[in-house]
C-alpha cells in the first residue's frame, strides 16, 4: 500500500531556516519530502524558537562561512551526491551568496550528466508589497536566477524579479515571459496569485506556471484556480515549493517511462535532458509542471482546509489553558486589553501551525479536483 | 486507513542533536515521532554536517545559554504546552544542566495534573565500554535522573547508571532494581543487551524492561529476543527511543480506555496517574511499557533488515560513481590503501544509514513478531 506510492528514490539537499515549534521554512520542508519517500539533507540556516509571523521569537543565524563550512563538510565524505537541492528563506546577502555557491557547484559537477541535478530556487523576498529581506538580498537573488531550474516567486517576488507591475493575468503572462528572457528560467510557478479576473470568483486564488521553450524561451502558461480559506497560514509557501520537488520530479518520471515523444531520439527521455524541459511542440496542458502543479495543489488544498476546520477548537483550548495556568487577567482595558490582544494573536498563531503530522494521506495520495487551464 | 493509525494528540518536545546528511539524533527522532501523527518542537542542540561514526565532519555545537533561550522563546508565546519530552545527546556538562532545568519546569508546571508530562531520558554517554562524552556529563545525567519517567541506557550505560557490572541475566535484573530503587525511575529500557544466555542463539541480541511497582520500588522486568543483524547502524538507539515515546504513550492510552483495573478508583485511568505506573498487582507482561517495547522492535527490526538488504548495492553504486568522479585510485599501497581504506569507511557509513524514508509503512505499521517474556 503505501511503499508503492512512493516517488524514485531521490537525494535532496533543503537549505531554509529551522523553527523548534511549528511548521515553516525547512520543518515543514524537510517533513513533506521525507513522507514522500526524499532522502533529505536538511541544513539549516537559522535555528528559530517558532516563526516570525508570531511577532516575538528567540534564537540565531548560521553564518555564511557555516553554511559553506557544512557544505565542505558532507563533500569531504561523498555526501554530496545530490539529485535535487530546494533553497528557501536565506538570512542576508552574504548568507544568500554560500547557498548560490553551492547550488554552482551542484550545477558544474553534473554538467556532464544533463538532468542529473535540478534545483528549486524559492526567492524569499517579501508578499503583499512588502519586501522582509535587507535590499541587497534581490540583486544577489537576480545573478543566480540563471542557475535554477525551477522559481517558485510569489506575486510581489515575480515583480520585483520581472520589473513588471502584476495588475491583471495580461501582465502576469509578461512577467513569465520576462522571467523566462531575461534569465533563462526554465520553469516559473508563480503562487498565490490574487487578481480581478472573470474566471476567479471572489474568494478564489490561483497558481500560475509555465515552463518556456527551448526555440525562443516562450512562454507556456497555465493557471490552476483553487478556492481560498479566509485565515492566514505560515509556511504554506515552503510546503508548495517542497512538495513541487518531489512531484516535478515524480511527473518527469512518469513522463519519462511512458517512453513519449519527449524521450526518443534523446537517448534517456525527459529525465536525461538539461532542466527536464519538454519538446517545443508540447502542449501547455501536458507539461509536467502543469501535472506537479496540481497535485501539489491538492495536497496544500487538503491540508489548508483541515488546519481552518481544527483552528477555533484549538484557539479555545489554549484560551482556557492559558487562562487558567497563567491566571491571565481576560477582560480589562489599557495594559491589561494590549496584553490579552497579544496573547490572542500568539495562540492564533499557535492554531494557524499547518496540521501535516495529523493528515499524512494529504501529502501522499491528494485528490486532484483543480485542473490547469490556459492562461 | 493512514489516518486511523494515528496515536493520541500528541505534543513532543524533542532535544538532541541535528545532522545535515543521514539519520541519528533529531534527525531520526523528528521524523519517527512525526510520521506517528506527533506534533514535535525539535530543540537541536548542534548541527553537524553528518554524524560522527563517520569521523569526520564539520559544524557546530549550541551553547547551554541558546538551549535555555530557545525554550524561554517557547514559553513566552505559549508554545510550552507539551505532553512529553524526548532528551537525548547533549553536548557537555552546561548544556546538559540546561536541558535538565527545562525538563524540571515541566514537570513542576504538570504537578497539578499526574501523568500529564511524561518526560523519555535517554542518557547518551558511551557503548561497549566506552564513554565518548566528557566525564563531567555522568554525574549531571545522575542528578537528573530522579526527574525522568523513563530512562534508556544501553547496557555500558546501565552499568555507569547502576554501578552494577553486568555479566548475565542476574546481574542486568540487579541493575534494574538498583536504578528504580535509587533514583526512582518508573520505567526503564536497557537496549541492545548482548550476554550469553540459554534462551539467547549466537546471533541474538534483547531489550531488558522494567516497571516498577509504587510499594517498595520493585522491579517487573520482562526481555524481549531478537535476531541480530550482523552491521553496524548509527541512530538504533536514538529511532528506538522516538519509538518509544508515541508506543508508550499508545500502550497506556489503549489500557485507560479499556477501562481496565487500572483505570477503577483512580478517576481518569493510567494516563492520570504519576508516571502512567500500573497498579503493584499488574504482571509484568502485562505492563504498558512491556507493549510499547514490542512494538518499537518490530519496526525497528524491520528496518534495520530493509537498510542492510539494500546496503551492498548501496556501496557498489556509491563506489563506482565516487570513483569514475573523482578519480581515486583503487588499488595501492601506502597513501593510496589509506585513502582507499578511509573512502570505503565513508561510503559504507552513508550506505548504513537508516532507510526510514523509504519504509513509513515499518513506523507505522510494524508486525509484532518478538514478544517479551518474563526475565
């Protein structure tokens, strides 16, 4: 049952940051790959007491020369071998530079095997027009877009990367292409797109992905639209990104033995081929980014909604808890009200902690009911 | 089918060491718990490139003073709300002290409700007759260990623990009844213990557990056989302690709601008691502890066969790509048979290294075939 549901064996290299309680960045990451069966190498680039979005957290940053001393450290005893590397959030533009070094690194070693390395590229900036990084972070971000085979920005990321201002799914099929030019990006998910568009009911979201051609980087663009859940999840992005490794991975695979038109006259198929990219004669809808991207979807879909269902339970538990052990006073104004305001916003925070430990069969065996469309 | 196998809500506060490649430590302990439906706080007390079995790696150790503000980070946004702790390798005296300061608030914070912190010790100091932490850390594990519900020495650890030297089944039960009667340890599991005994084929190894009774401190011990797989693993002992912290928790969760003898006259069962103890009158094979440690083996046993099953074709894939790769020489004498000697020890390290993420369906569902019997 489940062995056989398992993804080809794969070596991932996760690099993002490490929270002791709840689920962002590589604590999210390193659990989604492993349950689909990913050999991870988890290296951490700070070791948090719980996420920022919590607004009060304890803890440090690994350095630059850390992160580069790790890295030496499993390549001095072959534990380099990487298939795939995921990089997420970063602390600083020097920290930014070790991470893009060893991505470099991974990429020349396996030049001589096209397809053999791939990595996913998360360019943690900012969202909703806030960038939460140091500015010298996005051009370090622009000089290694070249060398990743898969960026998964989100609105405001995919802006600031393309310069291009996203107001409607017209300028959004710009920034791909853009994205696609300029840098020669293989594939683009663009998350949690938000935008006025007929297709989209009100509180509807969508993702947005293309993989571009060899002849021309031209854009194939495709949005799968997903209804939101009006309540503010960490760490979704992180678990999109590590989900969309190992489920690229899986639809190449696929791709690959169903020995397509992709693979003959390749020598290997898909999998053999420098950043797993499709013939030109492909159809957006077929691309197995578009496949990845719905699976990926349904898991987050899955998981999202019964996180919401579980929240206020767990809200009044830690109310009650809280209340009763700490005898935090619950009603009062001035100090007393900002104190229990805080105390609120933490146990939502608490209770907003995606629940993928409780509904493994999400991550595994999602459904798929959202379907990619042209864009 | 996944779902329904879950334990208890369970929420774990698991400190121990992080490596970036392979599995000991948290980074096997993370996993097990999580995959078992627990929401784990992972306090990482280094980060190590890989583990030391190796010998070789590069990282670095978090101080004591990290390990107390990551905690007190966890604390002031209510994020310290655990049903159990896992503590295992610490680095040093100081950080050990650190931990044990922790481990005793929550136990002091739970006085009020029995049973509702459960606190796993494994005192990690040495094997086969080794100690491989600074001797300072032993009288620090001593002092804690009158906090802990259940403690998990290897066979050299009992002996340091107990003062007693253990040579056969006799003695390892003295060493039982001196470390619940000194220290008061409810419960204790001696892992792989390896001594020559009628019931014990050449190639058998046992698990040797106790619970003791609350009038006088007696020790119920039972052994569990199992056939020895002839490799060396790192992160056996770190797996079985994850193991046993949901298996323990399942065992008394299944009895309280048995609403077995246990459970009569004490107003909530076995899982409101002090320590989860069963009553003096239960037998030893009846014992909770006696379960979970059935049911740890059998995952553990299936896993360590599936790891060495794959283990040749592991080191002969690693060996031809490390040297068409990188050009080692393969035969040769002096610095080249060193070399070569010190790269199979390397290669075959990373092929030993536990194939959790492959086999979720051991963790999960592990066929008990080894029972325990009386001591």
């Amino acid at each position: 049952m489940g062995e056989g549901s398992l993804v080809p064996e794969t070596r991932v290299l996760a690099v993002a940051s490490h929270v002791v309680s709840g689920y962002v960045g590589n604590k999210i990451a390193v659990f989604s790959l492993q349950s689909l069966g990913c050999d991870v190498a988890a290296l951490n680039t700070v070791q948090f007491s719980n996420h920022t979005g919590y607004r009060q957290w304890t803890g440090s940053r690994v350095s630059a020369q850390e992160i580069t001393d790790l890295y030496q450290g499993l390549k001095q005893s072959y534990l380099d071998d990487f298939d795939m590397m995921l990089s997420g959030y970063v602390p600083g533009a020097p920290a930014l530079e070790a991470v893009g070094q060893i991505a470099q690194e991974l990429k020349r070693k396996a030049e001589s095997k096209p397809g053999s390395f791939f990595w996913v590229l998360d360019p943690v900036m900012g969202d909703n027009g806030n960038l939460y990084v140091a500015p010298d972070v996005v051009p370090v971000y622009k000089s290694l877009l070249h060398h990743a085979d898969l960026v998964l920005p989100n609105q405001f990321e995919a802006e600031l990367l393309s310069d291009v201002p996203i107001t409607d799914m017209a300028s959004i099929g710009r920034a791909l292409q853009v994205m696609h030019e300029r840098y020669g990006i293989p594939h683009i998910v663009i998350t949690s797109v938000s935008l006025p568009h007929p297709d989209h009911p009100v509180s509807s979201l969508s993702v947005v992905g293309s993989s571009m051609t060899t002849a021309g980087r031209r854009a194939r663009a495709f949005k799968i639209v997903f209804p939101a859940i009006d309540c503010y999840f960490s760490g979704t992005g992180d678990m999109f990104a590590a989900l969309m490794v190992v489920r690229m991975r899986e639809a190449v695979h696929n791709n690959n033995n169903q020995g397509s038109r992709d693979g003959e006259g390749q020598g290997g198929g898909l999998m053999g081929r420098a950043s797993w990219l499709s013939d030109d004669d492909v159809d957006t809808l077929d691309l197995p980014l578009a496949r990845a991207a719905e699976k990926v979807l349904a898991s987050m879909h899955e998981m999202l909604a019964k996180t919401a269902e579980r929240m206020e339970e767990v809200v009044e538990k830690a109310r009650a808890e809280a209340g009763v052990e700490r005898g935090v006073v619950v009603d009062g104004e001035g100090a007393g009200a900002e104190a229990e305001k805080k105390r609120m916003h933490l146990l939502k925070s608490k209770a907003a902690e995606l629940r993928l430990v409780r509904h493994l069969d999400s991550l595994r065996f999602p459904k798929v009911e959202f379907r990619a469309t042209r864009l």
